[in-house]
C-alpha cells in the first residue's frame, strides 16, 4: 500500500453545548477538535489502515489559533519543508496540492 504524507495546516474547532449560544460570551463549550481539511484527510487515510503522517506546526498561542487565512507569511521553516518535499517528486510519487489556490503566494521566493 502507499504511503501517505499531508502537509499542512491544523486547526481546532470548538462547539457550543446549547442551541443558539453565542460565542462572543460566557458559555458552555465541547472541545477542542483536531480539524482543517489536512487533518480531517490524514485520518480517513488512516481509518483505511494506509501508512499516513502529517508533517505540519501548530502556534505558540493559546491552541495555536494564530491563522491568517491566505497569508503569504513565508519562514524558514516552511522554506525547509519546501526544499525536502521537492527532492520527493519522482514518477512514482504522486504531489497534491490544496486546491484553495493562493495567487498572493504563486511564483513568490521565500
């Protein structure tokens, strides 16, 4: 069986334990839940006993929920990942991207 390797992002999702409850107050919540669609995939790949790894980093904040949602916000790091997922690609490895295109960061040096 393949392997599988998702990079990317992690989030939380946090549920309010009534109907109606606004999240702006004091209130009742269920959570956190590991989400964000790289999350959610790795899992099903799992559930399908494949060999699965996600390779991503979660913020120094409360929950990591620092999230800029399109941000060109470019590090070491990520630049690093970058390089080591470029020597991966051969004919018998098979890159996805996420569809959620960013024009912002398409062709840009980090």
């Amino acid at each position: 069986m393949k392997k599988v390797l998702v990079i990317g992002e992690i989030l939380v999702e946090v549920k309010a334990d009534e109907m109606d409850q606004s999240f702006l107050s004091t209130g009742h919540f269920s959570g956190p839940y590991a989400s964000g669609a790289p999350v959610i995939f790795i899992d099903q790949v799992a559930k399908l006993d494949a060999p699965a790894t996600i390779l991503s980093a979660v913020g120094d904040d409360y929950i990591g929920t620092f999230h800029i949602m399109g941000s060109s916000i470019f590090n070491k790091e990520m630049y690093l990942i970058s390089q080591e997922v470029m020597k991966l690609i051969s004919p018998s490895c098979i890159l996805s991207f996420d569809p959620n295109i960013r024009p912002g960061i398409l062709n840009s040096d980090p």
